[in-house]
C-alpha cells in the first residue's frame, strides 16, 4: 500500500506499506544480495545505519543456499535476521548480467550457474515461486533487461515478452499468495518498465504494464550503458504514465546526485551496490563530497570520515585509523567504510525527506546534487 | 600491580591493575595484531565478547602506519577506540617467525620487512620506545625466541643474551616513563623466560629475571614446535621459580584444553590467534566440543552454534544461515564466526575463574580439558 503525503512539483513524499511494516519514502534500500550486506555488515547492523528496506536476490539465493532451504527455515525475514520489509529482486537482471551461456525463449531463459556452470531455467513463474519461497514483502516481475544501446528492433521485441511475462508473473503471484502454506502471503508484487533508451516503447510498456494494476512500478533498464542525461529523460518520459497511487522505484540507480535529481522526476524507491563498492576501494561520502581516504593526506588526520556525520562509524574512528585499515588490508575497514556510506545513504534520503516536508526541496537539490558527487575541497 | 585472592593447588585466582582499568585472572587476552581483530570485529566489539585486555604487535604496528604516527594522534587505545587494558608484544616473535633475512647481533636484530622487504634494526632499546610510543599498559620484554628444537648450546647463549636484553629494556622502560610527554607513564613491563625444552636452562634464566623485579613473567618460546606434553612439562619446571607475587603469561596459548591444563599448572594470562583462525575456516567451539560449520549436515540446522551459548552470534543466527554464509565466501561469516569464538574463549575463561572462586576448578577441568579439543559427537 503507498499513501502519497504531498508533492513538491513531480516530488514525492510518501509512506509505503507492507506486511513487515511501513517504509517513509522517497526511500533507499540496502542491499543484501545474498542474505547479507557485503563488507560484513548484518542485518541487525542496518537498523543502526537508519535502513527501513532491505533487498535481496532471487538469482543468488535461489543458486545458493536455495529458495527451499529458506522457506524451511521459515523464509528470509527469520533467516538472515531482519524483520523489517524485504524486496527481492526477480533474478531477470542477474541472469542478463552474470550468468553465462544464456538461451531467451518465450517460456523464460535458460542459463548457467556464475558459481559452477550448472544449466538454470528460469521464467515467470520460477522467479515468482522462489520470491514466494523467500517470503520477501515485495517480489519484482521477471524482465530482461536489455542493455544499452541495443536495436529498436529487439528492443520492442523484448519489451512485448516483458510485457506477457508479467500477465504471467501476476497469475502465479496471486496463486501463491492464496496457498495455505504461503510463507508471507501479503507479498507484493511490482511491475518493471522496460524499452532501452527509445521513449516511444518506454511509454507504450509503462502504459500496457499500469492496465495490470501491480502494487508499485519500477523503471528498469538504466545505468546500463546510457549517458546520464539519458537516463533522465527517459525518466522524464515516462513518469507521467506511471499510475501516480502506486509506489516508483528506479533500479538500480546511482550516485546522491542521480538520486536527487529522480526524486525530482518522481521516484520514490532506489537502491544501488555503489556506496558499499565504493566504501571497500576507500572511497567515503561526506556532506561535502566524497573522499579517497586511501590518501597520504589522511595519515594523521584525527577527525572523522565526515564531522558532520553521527554514524556508529563517525562516532568513534578518525580518519587516519580508517586509513590505516584500509592500507594495511585488515577486513574491519571493509565494515566500517561500508557502514559510514551506507548510513550516508539512508541519511540522505532522510534529508531528502524532511526538505520535502519542508517545501524545500528544490533548494536542497540545488545544493546538494553537484556536491555531493564531487570531491571534497580541502 | 597483581593481588592474588585465592589458590586451588597451583591454580591462581587473581586481579591485575594497570593504567586502563582491571582484568580478573586467569584471563584471555584477545588478539588485535594491526590495532584491528582479524575478521572486521572492532575495538568497541571487544566490550560485547566479554574481552578484558586486547593484545596488539610492536612489530606490525611499527611498520605500518608506525608508532610515531601512533604517538602523533594520542596513543593506541584513542587511535583504535579501546579504552581498557592494552599489551603489547615486544616485536621479538615476529622478528623472528615473520621478517626475513634476520642478522642477531648483541646491539639488536636487523630484519627485512615481510611487507616491502626494507631493512629495520630493532633491539631491546627500539622495542621499548616503539611500545612507550604505543602507550599500552604492558610492555614485553624484546626477546629470542628459538624454534623447538634447537641445540642446547644454542638455546644457552640465545637465552644469556635475552636476560642482557631484559637488563637493557628495563633501563629504557624506567627512562621512558619518566619522561614528561611520555604516553602511558604507568605502563608496566614484564620478562620473558626462555631456554627452549630444556629445563636446567629455563630454571636458570628464570631465577635470573626474576632477579630484575619486573611487574610480571611470560613463558616464551613455547607451542613453537613442541610436543604439547613436554610444554606441559616446561611449565612444570618454570613454575615453581615464578614469583608468586607477579602475574604469569604464557605467551600464544592455545587450544582450550591446553589453556586449562596451563591454569592448573598455576598460569594467569593467556593469548591465542587460533580461536580467531579457526573461525574464519569454520571451526566453532562449542561446551561439547568444535563443530565444522562447512559440513552439509548444517544446511537446514536451525540451532545457534550452541545453544547453550548466549554470545552475540548465538543469540540471533542459525548454524544454517552461517553455513550459508560461509559456503558464499560473505564476509559476514569471517565476522560472526571469530566473534562466536571470541566470546566462547572468553566466557572460557570466565567459568575458569568461577570454578576457581567455588574451589572446583580441578572437576572442572577434568570435565573440559579433552572435551573441549574433540569433535561435538552429534
């Protein structure tokens, strides 16, 4: 359920809703693609960096431990330690992007294993049976990604199939859900426009995929090779066919900038591997820009990553310890770096939030979009 | 400063003070080599796994980021957020298990780093000034320690030359913490016995350092080689020599059996990587022995590690989910697992201590010793 609070030109302030509670939005999710947060980081740990939804993935677990093993274990919540909303990403973009050997048919696509090469099917109904398994609150349809640029031609082709995967995907969700032994029988289920970077086709999907009536709609199928400014107006194209009662989430986007400036069109769900990828390489936020804290410059620096930030991280550690761990290759300023730039994250949102509250939105992007993807000027 | 507030035959009862606060005795220390505990566990962790002191290395913290830049931003528990007691190793073992290239002289010892290869003299002098700079609350006397076995005339003038080292640490310690800026100036030093596996040697340098009123005595050089049976038989054969009076360290030990044959034999302080290394291959201590958590059998356990475990870990996962965990390569599992066994080492010790108190430690350890070392039969 979304409820829409008030807007500030195509601005959103939201609450979202879900059997495992409710989400403020806009809202950034933290990834936990296997069942934890890469750089060691648990899920009890997320509740101390401000995380409300937590998202996993259908691809990874269905492979390893096993979307049975899961639901035997009482599905995800219970498995991993959160019990807070999860979203589980449908596996489409994964098989697009990590495993090999891929055969697309109309049933679905068969792949093999990044882990050990073994043949995987996986359609509609698979994806959703194992979202199903992992009892997450939100399932996401099964899609192909396309990447870009590609064709016009397979584009549009792609898209139709998208399209009659979801048709299928919503008849197998609504299946399970009403099976007695349904491990969270409120799960969601969101559909995901596609149409690579041709406006036309973007608009006709996202319109044919709103007839269906999903419970939130995701834009897929950016940050996958476009420029920015791309990725933006397909944004712009496409929100205003976007049922305005049901919750947007764009995946898998990006840097505060790119976050900032699609709340401005309109979106209210984001998640991204970026703030943990960068925090393992050294590469910390600040209100200010970020740092390279791998940096001779920092050797004696006895401040925190960010003065201004009161993370569990920022609390307690300089910059010349973080540096130190980093240098010396030690696996806590893996955890540490990842903590203090995903606190960042949901930190931003929640600034996000209270400017929009405020009215002041706007002024707030004008501040913060540029800067926050710039270096720190020390 | 150590009161010794009870005995059961040799087993000692004790509590040790220092600049950072107490420690309840028999105690284990645990390990922080680099200013960080292996597996992404922080300082601040510690406190939750029931730690009393933390233990980190002249030698690596030397080299990298250097004890003057330690120094620099206020000693090392400020730099690694750890307010309680701190001991520090003398650099000796690892000059002479990890560096290369070493060439023992009177003056000292010139070693190649084992990180860039760059030549670095210490002796009884540097390590003193390094550990001063550190300001940690003990100081280890820099020392030979010699491989089991090596010949006895080799043993006998490494071990003279180590008790003139002890005369020259001692010098330096006592400077050091006279001066007006020196960090910690409470810190407390203690010696070293050595003398390999033979006992008319350890006797012999053990009366002798015990001559130079240090403020506690370790055991060096053993669990290098040796069968466990005559370690035992060493400290048989040191103890009676200790004085009474001063805390007892044997340096490196080890599996809990051997911990509580060593407390029996009247030690009070211990320190060990393998809790921590075992972890992180997915050997976990339970009370009724170590399970290896990579086994299949563990898929679908829904237990705790132990459930008659109360630590951090135990208390919010399943055997399944750190299998899982493990089998993924997450690093998470590195984290959880050391944290486990952290905590078993420590609450280890804390029964010790809770058996000596009632006067069963020998029932104690009668039922524990071999347990603990053996497989949990499930």
């Amino acid at each position: 359920m979304f409820e829409l609070l008030s807007t500030q030109g195509r601005a959103r302030r939201g609450v979202f809703t879900c059997p495992h509670g409710a989400a403020q939005t806009p809202v950034f999710m933290n990834v936990g693609t296997q069942g934890a947060i890469k750089g060691a980081v648990s899920a009890p740990d997320l509740k101390e960096l401000g995380c409300q939804i937590e998202l996993s993935n259908t691809y990874h677990l269905h492979l390893r431990p096993g979307d049975e093993v899961i639901r035997q274990l009482g599905g995800l919540h219970r498995f991993m330690g959160w019990d807070g909303p999860i979203l589980t990403d449908s596996g489409g973009f994964q098989v697009f992007s990590l495993a090999g050997l891929r055969d697309i048919r109309e049933e679905g696509v068969t792949f093999a294993s990044h882990i050990d090469g073994h043949r995987v099917f996986m359609g509609p109904e698979e994806s959703m049976t194992i979202q199903s398994n992992l009892g997450s609150d939100v399932a996401m349809a099964f899609d192909e990604c396309v990447e870009n640029p590609s064709t016009y031609e397979y584009v549009k082709s792609s898209c139709e199939r998208t399209l009659r995967w979801l048709e299928r995907c919503k008849v197998r969700h609504d299946a399970l859900n009403a099976q007695p032994d349904c491990v969270n029988p409120g799960q969601q289920l969101f559909g995901i426009n596609q149409g690579g970077i041709y406006p036309d086709l973007r608009v006709w999907h996202m319109e044919e995929i709103a007839k269906l009536d999903c419970d939130g709609y995701a834009i897929g199928g950016l940050a996958v090779g476009e420029p920015t400014q791309t990725m933006y107006d397909i944004i712009d194209a496409v929100e205003p066919h976007m049922p305005p009662d049901k919750p947007r989430y764009l995946m898998g986007v990006g840097t505060p900038g790119n976050i900032l400036e699609a709340v401005w069109r309109g979106v209210d769900f984001f998640d991204c591997v970026m703030p943990a990828r960068n925090a393992r390489h050294g590469k910390l936020y600040t209100w200010g820009g970020w740092i390279n804290l791998k940096n001779e410059q920092y050797k004696l620096d006895d401040r925190p990553i960010d003065p201004a930030c009161d993370c569990p991280v920022c609390r307690r550690f300089s910059r010349a310890y973080l540096r130190h761990l980093l240098v010396a290759g030690e696996m806590l300023a893996m955890r540490l770096a990842v903590m203090h730039n995903l606190y960042f994250y949901n930190a931003l949102l929640s600034r996000v939030r209270d400017a929009l509250d405020r009215g002041e939105f706007d002024a707030f992007r004008r501040e913060y979009a540029q800067k926050l993807d710039g270096k720190l000027a020390e």
